[in-house]
C-alpha cells in the first residue's frame, strides 16, 4: 500500500524530530513495521523529505555518533 494523502498530509505537518519519527511509525505500523513502497521515489528522491526536515533544521543524512572515553558523544563526519 502506497503513502495515503493523508499520511502524506501528516509527514508534511511535522515540526519537530518527535514529530517526524511518530508519523513515521504510523506509517510503518499499517505496513507490519515496513515504509510503503512508493517511499523513496515519493519522499526521498523528490527531495521532499529533506523539504520537511529542514524546515525544523533537521535532514536526512546519516550521523554516525561514537561514544568518547569521557561518556560524552561525537558526530563523525566521513
């Protein structure tokens, strides 16, 4: 099953990282923990995702973060 317009309406709602990440478990828990087919051509390569993301100063790259001996986090840059 493909995005519904009314998903999609809710992924382009969001205005914070908790947002994005709760619509889009909602998305997955109609599709047994899967993002619908149409996902990546609809939301990734049009640019719409990161459209959505930045506009709360987020993106869709990936972070790798290590743990320092000081318990504190760093963000690898490759």
């Amino acid at each position: 099953m493909n995005l519904t317009p009314e998903e999609l309406g809710r992924l382009k709602a969001c205005k914070s990282d908790e947002e994005w990440n709760a619509a889009c478990d909602a998305v997955k828990a109609t599709r047994n923990g899967d993002y619908p087919p149409d996902w990546w051509p609809v939301m990734k390569l049009s640019g719409l995702m990161d459209q959505i993301l930045g506009s709360f100063g987020s993106d869709s790259d990936i972070h790798l973060l290590v743990w320092q001996p000081d318990g504190t986090m760093r963000e690898i840059k490759p």
